[in-house]
C-alpha cells in the first residue's frame, strides 16, 4: 500500500487522475494560447 504500486485497486484510479490533470493542462495551455492571440 505505498507509492509507485504498479497493480491493485489504486492503480485505476491514479492512471485516471494523472490523464485527467494531463488533458487538463492541455486544455488550460490551448485557451491560453487561443486568450493571447485574441487579446492582440
């Protein structure tokens, strides 16, 4: 029950959040982006 488990019933969920918080971060960066060539 530590970190770094490659198996159990934790391992789901953590490859869920960390794609979650990756489509996040591409989605904050591509409004951003889209923000600052409006706003010029």
């Amino acid at each position: 029950m530590g970190m770094g488990g490659a198996g159990g019933p934790g391992a789901e969920r953590r490859r869920r959040l960390v794609a979650a918080v990756v489509v996040l971060a591409l989605v904050l960066a591509a409004g951003a982006t889209v923000l600052s060539l409006v706003l010029q």
